[in-house]
C-alpha cells in the first residue's frame, strides 16, 4: 500500500470531493467522474480507491481524542476542538463537530461514487473488481459507524444523493445504521484476502482480518456480549488470517516494525510522500519540539499498576508517591515521558528529560513553568515518536487503528460480561498481554476468581486503558461504558508539582465538564440544519 501510494496524488480528487456546498451532502461535478472518460482502467479506480482510504481518518483526530477522555489534556489551542469538547464548552456550530460531519459524509461521497462507476472499468478482472468493491463498502461501513457512534441517528447514503435529496434527507435511526453496517460487512467478508495472502506492495489493504475486527468493535460498542464472543473467538483461532502479539510492546509502535503481527488495519504514512506531524506539539521540547498542546494527564499515569498488578492505592503495592515512576507496568514508560525519563533517539544515544521545577542542572527545556511552552502537565508522550522523523517531527509512521491486543481485550471483556471469565480465557488475554509488557510476578499474572464478574470487570477495564493509552479509543470506551459523567466531572490533573494544600500537589490544570443528558451525543452541526430542516436534533441541544 505504501508503495502504491507514492505513486497516488491525492490532492485534486480529495479536493474536488471536498468541495461541496450544502456542506457534504451536496453533489460534487461529478461529471468528471462518472463519464466513461474517467472509468477507462483499473488505476484509475485505485487512484479513486486510494482517496476514500485517504478520508477514513486523519491523524489529529487520532491523537486529539485522547484530549476529548480523562487520558490526556489539549492546553493550547482547541486542536481537533478538543478543549472545548473537554471543557463541555461547545455547541453545534463547533468546528469540530462541523468538520466531522463534513469530511465523513465526503468519505461516504468517494466511496458511493466508486461503487456506482466502477463496473463501467472496461476489460478489468472481476476479482479485482469485486475486490475493490469490498474495500470500498468496508470504508463506508467505518464512517457510517463513526457517524452513528457521535451523533446517533444520521441519514444513511446507501448511494449518492441528487441536490433535492441532500437537502432535504432525514435522519435514520441508530439501529438501522448499525443493521446496514454489519450487513455491509458479512457481504464482503468472502471477497477480502486474509493478510497472508496480500502481496508485499499490497500491505496496508483492507482484509478479512480488518472487516471482522470492525464488526468486533461495532458488536462491542452495542453490548451484543454474545456476538462479540463468538466474533474474537474465532479471529483469536486464526479463522481470519495470522495475528499475534508483537514481541515487544514499545518496538510495535516503531518504523522499523511497521505491519507486525499485530497490526490489522493502519492509517497509511508514506516518508516524504504522505505524513503527519502533531508530535511537533506532544513530544519534550529537547526532543525537537515546537511546544506542548496535548499531554496526558495525572489520571492516565495513575491507571498504570504496580508490578505486582496492585492499583498504586491498593495495600501492599509498594507505591511510593516520591518515586512514583519506580516498579510500575512498563507500558507507563513506552507511553508517557515524566520527570527524569531516560529520551533514546534511533543513533543510540539518550538523555534525561527533567520535568519537574528545578530539577534540572543546567538545561530547564522541559522543566513545568505554568504557561510556558513546556508541558502543562507536567508530562509528554512517548508512544509513537518516530526516531526516523523528518524537519519538525514529521513523520510516515503508519497509524494502528485496529491491532490485535484490541481482539484480546474485547474478548476478555465480553467473556467476562457473559459471566464466563475462566483461568483459560483470562490466561489467553490478560495474561498475555501482561507477560508481553514485562509483568513476572505471579500475583500480576494469575487469574484471580475471587475478584468476581465486578471485580474482574474493573480489572479489564483498566487493562484497556493502558495497553490502549494515547491511541484515540478511551473516549468510546467511557462513552460505551456510560461512565463519562464520573470521569469527566472535575478537575483533570497533572504531575505533583503544585501547591500541597490543593488536590495534594498534584496539578489543577482543567475543568472538566460531562452532561450526561446531552453529552453522550454530539448536536448535529448548526450549519447542516440550517440547510436542510429535515435533519431533527439531539436532545437537549
């Protein structure tokens, strides 16, 4: 796929696409592409192909939503409208809210094009072509699901909509999207190859493996329990394609280790050609950063047990609050840079990041100063730095959307809700996701059957958090969950660098607000009502 796409330019068909009135829904010239003059080969319908693969997601959204959960904290700027969605500050006319709307119903636009032209492709191979078109409705599937998971009910565009439709369509209910969605994917599931079968310059192509992983997560997202078991199960018997746990947990996340076997489905970077560039403002200011807009937060760094697998405020943990970094899963290190973490660079050589006020002897670059440039946290982010970055921390590191510990962890969740978590099942996850990061001691590794359905469901829950730290999925998980109005209610807090007599040292560094009457469900954009007044709106906005 990288190959591919550094012989793909992308910028004039996403742009024509991108250029619509009545916001998304409206008609592009499409003219220009649905002529036989255009349909005329296969690569032409791959270059088309390639725009809707390069519409799935974008990479701020990927590392802002962290922002939007209580893992991470946007302290400069509203990147991704990421401080006012945490802040419960925003209504339908935020940017975000606006674009997300937009630029996924441009997704869904490019691929109903597709799917109404491309059989006009003259002598083309029909594997090919049904190929591409289980590509093509698996991308339509992914934004109709991320449309329905933020707003609810949306209009459902099985095809491309005339001007009088996209001005004038209703909203569909939420269950009949999802209906669509996981017919959408059982269809194409026999026309997709499993990851063994792709071809070196094919890597990064929708599979099998990728379709039922979506349906996994969609199953998940409604708590069909069953479904999701039965689902994991059979992709963790190696029913759709080869997946493992990489070896090394901070390796995966790498150039070097790019399409392991635990990458499913990535966002595609090419050096030079495609990249993204947000640890420009995440990475330590020593590091060749421009300064520090999205950090986690004291509440991530505290999710991170002991060695032992005790919580830090759990007796006999062992946690020491003046060297809080000592003896913690080290998932904590590969993911969040705190107050003298050793920074290695790709040449072998390191030094030590000093965080903390004063700590520093001589070299203050990153040292916490309140509205500085330097983190507002009192932290940084690890994960996914790129060692091979480019001028200002560019970076064609591919991003992981679906990988394969995610299928262990929906596995184990759904076990555990059915009330059917056994020493087998935990040993197949927990535990293996545990003996990847380093955990040794017996108590961290052991399946502990008195803990209970609750128990054991605070304990997966958890283990989510951070195996999955500073990859976009906390938000859905406290959304789905129904838990938002407790952990985005509050204070979010950084590092102990504060006053003593408040919140105990530990840094007040953003309001949060959830109103759980309105806030599990984003407003539809202002501007799309303002079109079209068959669109009805969320409750309580």
């Amino acid at each position: 796929m990288k190959n591919i796409l550094k012989q793909i330019k992308f910028i004039p068909v996403v742009a024509i696409l991108l250029l619509t009135s009545c916001e998304d829904l409206d008609q592009v010239p499409e003219n220009q592409f649905t002529d036989t003059t255009y349909w005329t080969s296969v690569d032409k319908a791959q270059t088309f192909l390639n725009t809707a693969y390069s519409q799935m997601q974008n990479s701020q959204y990927f590392f802002y939503n962290e922002a939007l959960s209580d893992n991470a904290y946007n302290g400069r700027g509203d990147n991704a409208g990421a401080a006012s969605i945490g802040a419960g500050l925003y209504d339908p006319s935020l940017g975000r809210i606006k674009d997300e709307w937009k630029n996924r119903y441009a997704g869904i636009k490019t691929c109903n094009l597709i799917l109404e032209n491309i059989d006009r492709v003259p002598n083309a191979d029909a594997t090919v072509i049904a190929r591409m078109k289980a590509e093509t409705r698996f991308l339509r599937a992914f934004q109709h699901f991320q449309l329905t998971t933020w707003f609810g009910d949306i209009p459902l565009l099985k095809k491309d909509p005339s001007l009088e439709e996209a001005t004038s369509v209703t909203r569909t209910s939420h269950a009949e999207v999802i209906q669509f969605i996981l017919s959408e994917l059982d269809a194409i599931i026999p026309a997709l190859p499993k990851n063994t079968q792709l071809a070196e310059a094919d890597r990064g192509k929708i599979t099998v493996g990728a379709a039922v992983a979506l349906k996994a997560r969609v199953l998940l997202y409604e708590g069909d329990w069953a479904g999701v078991a039965q689902v994991t199960e059979q992709f963790i018997a190696n029913n759709y394609g080869q997946y493992g746990l990489f070896a090394s947990y901070e390796g995966m996340f790498l150039p070097q280790n790019e399409y392991n076997s635990e990458d499913i489905l990535s966002l595609q970077y090419v050096p030079q050609f495609r990249m993204w560039g947000e640890f420009f403002d995440m990475a330590p200011l020593s590091a060749g950063a421009r300064l520090n807009a999205l950090a986690p937060t004291q509440e991530l760094v505290d999710s991170y047990l002991m060695m032992n697998g005790k919580k830090i405020n759990e007796a006999g943990s062992g946690y020491n609050e003046n060297t809080p970094y000592i003896n913690r899963d080290p998932r904590l290190t590969a993911t969040v840079v705190y107050d003298q973490y050793v920074w290695k660079e790709a040449d072998g050589s390191s030094h030590v990041i000093y965080i903390k006020p004063g700590s520093s002897p001589g070299n203050p670059t990153d040292e916490f100063v309140q509205g500085s440039s330097a983190t507002p946290t009192g932290y940084y982010t690890r994960k996914y730095y790129d060692p091979q970055h480019i001028t200002s921390l560019n970076s064609g590191l591919n991003l992981m959307l679906f990988r394969y510990a995610d299928i262990l962890l929906m596995y184990a969740e759904a076990k555990n809700e059915l009330n059917q978590m056994t020493s087998s099942v935990w040993d197949q996850t927990i535990r293996a996701l545990r003996v990847r990061a380093g955990f040794t001691d017996g108590a961290a590794l052991g399946f502990n059957s008195a803990l209970g359905q609750a128990g054991l469901r605070e304990v997966i829950r958890n283990e989510r958090r951070t195996e999955l730290g500073m990859e976009g999925l906390r938000i859905f998980d406290i959304r789905r969950w129904k838990i938002a109005e407790n952990v985005l209610n509050g204070y979010a807090h950084g590092a102990k660098f504060g006053v003593s007599s408040v919140d105990n040292g530990y840094l007040r560094v953003n309001l949060r607000t959830f109103d759980p009457a309105k806030h599990y469900l984003w407003p539809i954009p202002r501007d799309e009502r303002l079109i079209n007044s068959n669109l009805s709106q969320n409750p309580n906005w």
